[in-house]
C-alpha cells in the first residue's frame, strides 16, 4: 500500500510538472517552443514572453545638461519647485494626441550614462485599455518646476532674422504691426517658452507673416490654434 501510495504522489508532483504558471499577471506573447518539444528547467530560451501591461512603465532620459539647468532655476527662484516630489507625468503619443493618463515619476538613476551623457527616469502609469505598449515611442513631459508667469507663444509666430535671432510680428494698441525681438528657452510642444520680448496680452501675428510688414496697420481676429488660443491679424 505504502508503495502504491508513493507511486501515486509521484505521479501528482510530475503532473503538476506539466503545467507551468506565471509569476505576474499580464498578456502572454507567442510560444518559442512546438508541442512536444523537449524543454528543461535551465535552458537559454524562454518558452514565452509575459509582460505586464496595468500598470506600465515608461522609461525616459534627461540629459545631465538639463538636470543642472534646472536644479539652478530652482536654487535662483526662476522654477518653483512641484509640491509634490513624486512629479506628475504627461506622456504624447506617436501621433501626436496626449495619453489619457498622467503618470507618476517612480524613480531616477544616480548616475549618468558616460557615452550619451543622460540619466534614465522611471515612471508609472496606469494602463487599463492598453493603448500603451512594450516599445512603444512616446515623448514625456515631466512637470518637476513650475514658471507661473512662462509665456509660451506659439512656433509658427516666431520666425529667426538673418543674425539667428528670435523676432515675432505684434500688433499694438494702435493696431500697427511692428517687430519684436525675442529672448526664447525651449520649445515646449509646438511652442516655444519665451523669456524676454513679450508680454501677458500681446497680439501676436500666427498667419501671413509674408504678407505684413513692420509699421503696416492690421487687424485682429482671434483664432484657436491646435493646443491653445491666440490671436491672429490680418490685413
């Protein structure tokens, strides 16, 4: 009796040897191996792929350039810094849209890529439709400081002059055209951040820029562009 039971615990453990279970839960991708393939237990192939897809994470860098411009604008007051440390993340997908879900950063690294002079940060996001996917291309925007009185004016208002500066065409309270010189950071979007040359209200010129001169009168109609309001003039 005794070998009989045996035999039939030994039976139990190989069955269960038949069948193999995820240590996560998420989407399985295809098998690398056939039907009656013989696999073992320590083998260089894996018989698939599990991935989890809620919550997923996103991985991007920031140049070590960019950390020390910020940690500056910091420690100057120029950025407030986010109240919560844990910063909020916006991801834009490859056509374009803004991805339903906002993110938290999760954690960055201590130490900077040599060859490529970056630093990866982690983020989380919740992922419940899985529109987002492993490999996926998606660009992040992290909101670690906040300017509260950034301007941001849109691309296609700024045009460069022949020394490389930033000039835009404003139209002022007499409704005449004229230019400005402008002081620019970054582009944020389709935007740029500008630091110098413009002010709350102004009245910038987005159409027809080759149809308008400096000193020339016009005049405004307001316009909704792609991700924000302006105002357009026009003759």
């Amino acid at each position: 009796v005794a070998m009989s039971e045996a035999a039939v615990q030994s039976a139990r453990i190989n069955l269960d040897y038949t069948q193999v279970t995820s240590p996560i839960a998420g989407r399985i991708g295809r098998s690398t191996v056939t039907p009656g393939a013989l696999v073992t237990a320590n083998q260089s192939e894996a018989l698939a792929t599990v991935r989890q897809l809620d919550p997923i994470y996103v991985d991007v860098t920031q140049s070590s350039a960019q950390l020390l411009r910020l940690k500056r604008a910091l420690a100057s007051g120029q950025l407030q810094r986010a109240e919560d440390l844990n910063a909020n993340v916006e991801l834009i997908l490859e056509d374009g849209s803004r991805y339903s879900e906002s993110g938290r950063l999760q954690f960055s690294e201590v130490n900077v890529d040599e060859s490529t002079g970056t630093l990866t940060l982690r983020a989380v996001f919740p992922n419940p439709e899985q529109v987002l996917l492993p490999g996926m291309y998606v660009r992040a925007v992290i909101h670690e400081g906040v300017k509260p009185e950034a301007i941001l004016a849109p691309q296609r208002s700024i045009t460069r002059d022949t020394q490389g500066n930033a000039t835009a065409l404003v139209l002022n309270e007499q409704g005449v055209v004229e230019q400005r010189l402008l002081a620019v950071d970054r582009s944020i979007g389709h935007q740029w951040l500008v630091t110098a040359g413009l002010e709350a209200g102004d009245q910038l010129i987005v159409d027809g820029l080759q149809k308008v001169r400096p000193g020339a009168p016009a005049r405004a109609v307001s316009v909704t562009l792609d991700t924000d309001s302006a105002t357009l003039a026009r003759n």
